[in-house]
C-alpha cells in the first residue's frame, strides 16, 4: 500500500508517495538522484551507505523510507555544499584519505557527526566514531589523520 | 599553476570528486527502458542439469541461457585460454557456475524467478579440497585425474646427496585459506547498444581483457565491443578476470534484447559466487648442515577450483617465490594447480606469491628455533644479494638493500631486546618477516604476449594520456599524470586520464602483477620526452611500444631464467600481545621497510602500505572463509569479517631510496608486493606470545585454541 512520507533532504522539504517499506538506501539513489548513497553490504556492516538522520549516523540500507516521516535527513550531497563539507572533504583529499573513494562519502558524514559533538578527537575517538564504516583500501591511518587535519583545519567550524 | 616535480607533494585527482559523491561507479549508471538482470545459478557442485523449468515469464520477462548463443557463438569466456564457460550447459562443475540470466523491469520479479526456478540436477560426488583432488575423489575432472597443471624448478646439486649429507632433516606442512577481496564495490556493469557496437560499462581492472574474453560468445569482432571502464570502487585482482563472468551472460542477453541491461551483484552473491584466493598446502623438507641450510625440497598445492581461468600463472608465480628472499644452495620446488568443484579461484594481491612466502617465513622460523638461534639472525645469514641465483636459475639484477630494512624496522621497533626478553609462551611477541615480489609478467610475457602500448596526445597546452590501465583505488591515473607533468614540466592539472574506453585507448595490458607503473608508467615517460622536444609542433601524438630489456634470458618452456625484470622488497614487524584466557590477541605496533625502487608519490605509497599490510593482517587473522561440500559457509560482511579501524593500530613505515634502471624516476612496482609479508610476522609474533608453532592461516581467536591443544597446552 502507497503511503506518503513527508522529510527533509539536504535540506529541502520532499515528500515519498509509494511503499513505505522501501530501503532508504534505495528511495534517495533512485527516486531523489542522491547516488553519493552507496551501497556496500545491504546489512547495516559497511556504513557506506550512511546517511544523517536528525543529527545521528544511521546506516540506510537497513531501515524503510517509512521511518524518515518527519526526519532531516542529509547526505553527501548536502553536506558537500556545507563549509564542515568542503573542510573535510578537502582535508580528505590532502591527507591521502582516499582510494577507490567506495567507503569515503560515509566517512565523510561519519566524521562530520563526531567533529560536531567533539571539535578535538584523540586518534582512540576518531578510531571509534569510524568503526562503522568499512574501507578495504587504506587501512585507515591516513583516513584518521585527514579528520585530524580537518579538526585542526576547521577550529571554529567545528565549535560555533 | 606551478609545473611539477616528481617529488611534490600532489593531492590525487579524484580524491574530490570521490568525496563528494560524484564520482559514477557501475550501479550509478541508469538508461531510459533499462532492464535489470539476475543470475540463476547451480546449486550443487556437481553433477548433470536434468531439467530447467522457469515460471512462465511475464510480458516484458527474458529468460538467457546456453541456447540463447548464436550459431557463430562459442559458450566459452577467453580469459587465458577458453575454459570457463559462459553458462553451465549440460553439467555443472561448481556451486554458483551461471545457468542463466533472468531479465526484465523490476528487480523484485526477477529475484522471485529466480527463486522459482526448478533446476534438477543429478548430483555426482564433488571434490572440494586438495586432498579431495589429490585422490581424485569422485572421479577426475579432468580427463585422467585433477591437476590442471604442474610444474617444476631445480637449482644447485642433486638433492639426494644434499639430505644424504644433512645433519638434520626438518619437514613441515603449511596450509593457508580462502580469501574473498571485498571491494567494497561489489561486482557490477550495465550494457547497452550504441549503433552497431556494444557498450559495456564496467566496473573493472582490464578493460581489453573484458573485450577479448566475451566478444567469441556472440562471434562478433573485438572492435563490435567497446568497454568503458566505470570508477572502480576496490578490486585487489577479484576484476581481473571475474568480469567476464558477468559481461558474457549480459552480452548475449543484449545480443537477445537490444536494450539496456544492468546487472549489479548483492553483497551476498559477492561473497558467495566470486572468485576468492587460491587456498594452498605447502610442504617444505629441508637439510641443515653444522647450522646451515643446505637445501629445501617443495611440493607446492593451490586449489584453482573448478576452471583454470589464470592458476597456471599464480601458480607459477607461488613456485617462483617458494624460497622467499633467501639464497639456499640446493632447492627442487614443485607445484601443482589442483581442479575441484569448487568456485574458481583466481588472482587477488599477491597472485600466489602470499601463500608460499607465508610457508617459507614460516618454515625457516621453526628451523631457527629448533636449531637455537634467533629467527631474524638466521634469515639475515642467507639474503639474496645481486648475483645471487634464483630458483629458476636466473640472478638478482638488482643492489639487494634488506639488512639495512631489517636495521630500519628492528630500531624503530626495539626488536632485539622485545626478542630476548619477551619469553616463549610469554604472551607477548614480536616477529618479522621479509618478502619480494617479482614487478610485471613472468619472463619474457611483456615482450613475448602483452606488447604493451601508450599514447601522449596533445591538444594545445593541454596532453591526455591514452591507456588502457584502469584507475581501481591504487591511484595510478595520479601516478602518471605526474610521470608525464614532470617529464614535460608542465603543471599536473594540465594532464588528463580519462577511464579508459577500448575505442579509443591502446591497449596497455592488464592493471595487474604490479607492472603498471614500472611497465606503463615508463612507456609514458618514453612518450613525454618526445613530446617535450617537439612541443613546438602544434597538436600531435607520441605513441611507444614496450621494449624490453636486454639481459633478461628466459625459457618459457623449462621456467629458466629470469623470471621477473626486478623485484620489490619489503620486510615488517610486527608486536602483539595475547589475552591467555580468551585468546583475544591485540596488535599493538607495525612497522614496515620497502625497496621500491623510488615512490613516485610518497602519499600515494603510504596508502599502498597501509592497506596491503592491514589486509595480510586480516588475511592472516580474522578472514576465514570455509568451504563445505562446494558451499562457501560466510556469506556476507558480519560472517566474513574484515579489518575495521579499530582492528590495528597506526602502522610506522620506512622506504629505500633504490632507484630502478627500467622504471620510471626509477620506480618499481609495489602494489602487491605490500601484501607479501605481514601475515608471517604476525603468526611469527603469535607463536612467541603463545609458545607454540602453528602450521596453517588464518588463525582466529577460536582456532587458536586448537592450536595450544595440539601443542599440549
Ligand atoms: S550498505 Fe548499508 S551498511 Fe553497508
Ligand atoms: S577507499 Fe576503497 S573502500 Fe575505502
């Protein structure tokens, strides 16, 4: 049965008519065009499809478009028009952080949300608030090091 | 915009571009009318299909199999030769092996086809291991029995007399597991027609590979097939050949349909029906002599699985790089690539290299022990050295800078005071380990079967390199785009790369065996310094052919000579500390020294570090994939498990200034050869923390405890 979902995406009011138990993963790559939504495992392991749900990191292939009624929702998409985007992004890009880029959107919004709460990380905390999201390529040092380098970067972004 | 130098200090092109989410893989590909494809598959690991009944097929529904190839068709994917078929016809060899393809709208439909779908096969006994195919177990594969291919090597003296003579005779049998890439990208591509001409978009390594393998299957030319690679998101070697295993069914569904068609795996069908790591059995027998090694005599197993698709060549390579890094006087090594019923196994970093130099680390440590001296003290005595002769009695070429990466690591990690002082069983222990990796094809394959080729073209003040080599993570479209800029001394951003598109690029070989910076990345630097001196030309192309270099004698028949151009070098250390009750073990340093030549980009080689080492780690730790009866038992992310950032901890790494006289700036390959050894210092640190010798990987927590059982603790 068809349902209308009303949310925020990126920060523009969008409504979902259809089944509401579709995977979110699938309703923002397809019906709203958001393809930085990637997905890597379909079972909430790899965190590649994250995406922010009012404020948290949540992991989009696993829970319904049906959930969202009423959610800010944000994707890479919208967090790369953000300066917290730019900064991080570009601190991605200096650091060496990314490869076959697969893993890097959800990392990017995964440190969004810890930057956020905690402007100064230990390399412990980073470690931990990406444990979520999988990378098969790096090993992650150079990932850890470019949140570092945005943190520092970013000061004031991160604490206003 | 500043020029550029070879040792600035570059960002990647596409580290933006990935970051915000622009950049398209194959699932981000839509067309208007396009049509979703679904594999059905064999179920069972042997035996003769009786039956196909599909549900009847709503409007719109296509069901592809083995009938659907035209009369000038072969059911046969051309990877090295023509073995693995395209759809399983009459029989089926392993568990996954593609029997059809369900096409159509919705994908929900065609996965409920697919369940549907009654296959009725009389199943006949499999053999799933080596020991299964060593005793033909339910009949050969193959025409008499199940080696699908053998070979050996022979240095020094008569190894008779060499054991005849020996003080001591140890013997030891290592086995090593399954491993499953998890690109994080799963398997992928989308085709459509253009015209005449076929267009596959493609989530792959070997763009030429792709065409060559799959235009026989509808009888078409190569030129009627145009792949365009799409970013690719990890590959490791698992979209070298596999692609093929997806673009064939889809062009004959294409050749049938005429519209476009996506077919993108799941995580679980990535798990379950991809090609994995050859699982080996390695058995050393060595002689020592007044605390020498004399000799060692090897038989080398991989399990290739059910096709041959390229296990001759990781073969090969295993049995050329049995002896690891060491010059031992007398050796006799010999390998064979066993068939089974099981999925295919085929290249993945390393190319069969990992598994035996995993063995030999192993079986010299052990040797070490039982002789009483320190491992690392007994290893440095026998270091290959320029000069010295190879297994397939060829020499190293190149200066051999090993004892000074040994004194590197072993000073940054305090190896020898954390040697002697953490005790055996101690559960403390630190190892290492020491690796090469031959760069490029075996012998003469460059010169003899690839024949690469690379173009310059300049348009304006602007130059586009035109290559077949794929950007698949490893970033070699930064790699060159900085190779030809500093050549040129012009500013990077005015150096283009696109993906390749087989229409328009020269085929520059495989993105494989760690010879696209080193065999590519010269042939650019070839093509730069002609169009440095004709700048003034206008607009103008400067395309090379790979030449290779004199002194390098090989026998492709006899595997005699120099089997690779040159090698990388590398050797790591790892520390670990083991929870007696529980097992848990927890790394607590890494480091590492490698000799590749010189890094063209140090960040780029930094990353290469990092995530080869942490794969051997997790290789050697936690990645256990089991096979039971033809059926993979991991099936996605949370059973297969990977290292997470939490895994292991920031990794310290040295690199040799050792410039290469045929490689580009004097650069040598490194992609794999960052894979080759971490695994060896991790159970070598493993062993001394819990005071026992283990013989296989991966050792999880849980198999850890068998392993103090059978030690009798
Ligand atoms: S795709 Fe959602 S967590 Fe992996
Ligand atoms: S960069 Fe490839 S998975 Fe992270």
């Amino acid at each position: 049965m068809d349902a209308e979902i009303r949310f925020t995406l990126n920060g523009k009011s969008v409504i979902f008519i259809g089944n509401p138990l579709r995977r979110l993963v699938d309703v923002l790559r397809e019906d709203f065009g958001m393809l930085g939504v990637k997905e890597g495992c379909g079972e909430g392991e790899c965190g590649a499809c994250s995406v922010i749900k009012d404020g948290k990191l949540v992991t989009s292939c696993i829970i319904p478009v049906g959930s969202v009624d009423g959610s800010e929702i944000m994707t890479i998409e919208g967090l790369r028009e953000k300066e917290e985007g730019k900064c991080l992004i570009d601190a991605f890009a200096d650091g060496g952080a990314v490869q076959c880029g697969f893993c890097i959107p959800g990392m990017v919004l995964a440190s969004y949300v810890l930057l956020r709460s905690n402007p100064h990380p230990t390399e412990d905390e980073i470690r931990l608030a990406i444990s979520g999201n999988i990378c098969r390529c790096t090993g992650y040092d150079l990932i850890v090091e470019s949140i570092m380098l945005a943190a520092k970067r970013g000061e004031e972004l991160w604490t206003k | 915009m500043a020029r550029i130098s070879i040792d600035d200090d570059v960002r990647r092109n596409d580290a933006i571009e990935k970051a915000s989410g622009l950049a398209r893989y194959a699932s981000d590909y839509f067309f208007p009318d396009m049509l979703y494809a679904r594999m059905l598959r064999s179920k069972a690991p042997r035996g003769k299909i009786r039956k196909i009944q599909t549900p009847v097929l709503p409007y719109g529904y296509y069901f592809i199999s083995a009938k659907d190839i035209p009369e000038n068709g072969r059911n046969a994917l051309h990877m090295i030769s023509e073995d693995w078929r395209c759809f399983a016809d009459g029989d089926v060899r392993y568990v996954g092996e593609t029997i059809g393809l369900f096409v159509g709208p919705e994908r929900s439909v065609l996965e409920s086809l697919e369940r549907n779908t009654y296959v009725e096969i009389e199943e006949e006994e499999p053999a799933i291991s080596i020991d299964d195919a060593i005793n033909v177990k339910g009949g050969p594969i193959l025409e008499k029995d199940d080696v699908f291919c053998q070979l050996y090597c022979q240095k020094g003296r008569d190894m008779d007399e060499v054991f005849g003579e020996a003080d001591k005779i140890i013997e030891e049998t290592f086995e090593t597991g399954f491993q499953e890439h998890v690109h994080l990208e799963t398997n992928g591509a989308v085709i459509t027609k253009e015209g005449e001409k076929y267009v596959l978009y493609i989530s792959c390594q070997c763009p030429f590979y792709v065409r060559k393998s799959i235009s026989i299957v509808i009888g078409a030319k190569d030129e009627d097939i145009v792949v365009r690679q799409s970013t690719t998101g990890g590959a490791f070697g698992g979209k070298e050949h596999f692609p093929d295993v997806l673009a064939g069914p889809l062009l004959v569904a294409e050749y049938v349909i005429g519209k476009p068609i996506k077919l993108i795996f799941d995580r679980r069908e990535d798990m379950l029906y991809s090609v994995k790591r050859h699982p080996s059995k390695i058995w050393y027998k060595s002689a020592i002599k007044d605390g020498k090694l004399t000799g060692v005599k090897g038989k080398i197993y991989y399990n290739a699985g059910a096709y041959l698709s390229s296990s001759y060549v990781v073969l090969q390579r295993g049995v050329f790089h049995a002896n690891g890094v060491y010059d031992i006087p007398s050796t006799y090594l010999e390998g064979f690539g066993m068939a089974t019923n099981t999925f295919p196994s085929c290249a993945f970093r390393g190319f069969g290299a990992p598994q035996t130099l995993f063995a030999i680390e192993m079986h010299l440590t052990h040797i070490a022990r039982r002789i009483g001296v320190d491992p690392v003290e007994f290893k440095r005595s026998m270091f290959l050295k320029k000069g010295s002769e190879t297994v397939t009695n060829g020499h190293i070429v190149e200066n051999v800078v090993l004892g000074s990466m040994l004194d590197d690591i072993a000073t940054a990690s305090d190896y020898w005071r954390k040697s002697r002082e953490y005790g055996y069983g101690s559960g403390r222990g630190i190892g290492m380990s020491f690796y090469n990796h031959g760069g490029a094809f075996t012998g003469n394959g460059e010169q003899a079967i690839i024949k690469a080729h690379a173009r310059l073209k300049k348009t304006g003040e602007r130059v586009t390199i035109e290559v077949g080599s794929t950007e698949m993570g490893q970033g070699f479209q930064t790699t060159l785009r900085k190779i030809a800029a500093a050549v040129l001394e012009i500013p990077m951003e005015n150096v283009d790369y696109p993906n390749p598109d087989t229409s328009v690029v020269p085929d520059s070989g495989p993105t494989a065996a760690s010879r696209s910076t080193m065999i590519v990345g010269r042939l650019i630097e070839r093509c730069a310094v002609e169009m440095k001196e004709r700048w003034g030309e206008g607009d103008f192309s400067v395309e090379k052919e790979y030449e290779h270099p004199d002194g390098h004698p090989w026998d492709q028949s006899t595997f005699r000579g120099d089997a690779y151009l040159g090698y990388g070098w590398g050797a790591c250390c790892v520390e670990l500390e083991v929870d007696k009750r529980t097992n848990e073990v927890k790394v607590v340093g890494i480091w590492s020294s490698h000799d590749i030549g010189k890094a063209i980009d140090e960040k780029i080689v930094h990353g290469q570090i990092n995530g080869g080492i942490i794969q051997s780690l997790g290789y050697a730790s936690m990645e256990k994939m089991e096979n039971k009866n033809g059926h993979f038992r991991q099936e996605s992310m949370s059973d297969y498990v990977i290292p997470t950032s939490m895994d292991f901890p920031k990794q310290e790494y040295f690199l040799e200034d050792n410039p290469y006289e045929w490689g580009p700036f004097g650069a040598k390959g490194m992609g794999e050869l960052v894979f080759n050894g971490a695994d060896a210092a991790y159970v070598d640190a493993l062993e001394r923390a819990l005071g026992v010798e283990t013989f296989k990987i991966p050792l999880p927590s849980e198999d850890i405890e068998e392993a103090l059982r059978k030690n009798g603790r």
